[in-house]
C-alpha cells in the first residue's frame, strides 16, 4: 500500500520534511528532460519547484512538458512527488505556493484538479 505522499498515478506536492521522499530526487529541469525524453522513474521526488516559479520559464516549460505527456504518464502509473518548500495557501477553489514571500498559483503547473490530503501538508493532482 502506498504511504502518505506517494500515491501512484498521481502528481504528489508534499512540503518538505513532512512525509518520506525517494531516494532518486531530481530538480526540475531535468524532470522535464525526463518528461520529453519519456524517461520518468517508477518512483522520483522532484525538487526546486518554488525557485521554478521565481523563474517563470521554467514553471512554464514544466507544465507544458506535463500536459504533453499526460497521456503517457497515465499509462505507465509512476510515482511522482513535488518536494515543496513553503507552504500552501488555499485561494478560493485552488491552491497556491507560498515560497520567500510570495505566492505561485500551483494551478498554474497542475491545473485545477487539486486535492488536499491530510492536514493540508500533501496534495494531489491527477497527470
């Protein structure tokens, strides 16, 4: 059974320090080397997702990598965690980021399917 944070088939945002994380991390940018090149582990953290947002391009070609290959991802049913640091803030119907005093609507790269788990620490989003 899957732990807390780790459900598979899933995009996993956890904050920091709150749940387990994979051993095999990787930074954004190289997960979205992995999305084009559909080369995702079965398990992955994926980190520096509030300094992707601080640089919009990034947070931009991450989404647009994750939208092309959601189809894929559905298929193969891998085991993907945002490792965030910050916080979340609840903004109406969706959820935003508060990274170095600032808040990034996460909406932005999962879309408007997120769900809270928990006690807010852990969200999910479908690929």
């Amino acid at each position: 059974m899957a732990g807390p944070g780790q459900i598979p088939g899933r995009y996993n945002i956890i904050v920091e320090g709150e749940y387990d994380v994979f051993d095999h991390q990787m930074p954004v940018e190289e997960f979205v080397k992995r999305l084009e090149d559909d080369d995702v582990p079965d398990k992955v953290s994926v980190v520096g997702l509030g300094d992707a947002f601080e640089d919009g391009d990034v947070a931009e070609e991450l989404a647009r990598a994750m939208d092309r290959r959601a189809n894929d991802l559905e298929y193969q049913s891998p085991t993907v965690q945002f490792v965030v640091e910050g916080t979340f803030h609840r903004s109406g119907k969706t959820y935003d980021l508060r990274y170095n005093d600032a808040l990034h609507s996460l909406q932005q790269v999962f879309g408007p399917q997120l769900e809270r788990k928990e006690e807010g620490d852990w969200l999910v989003a479908p690929f």
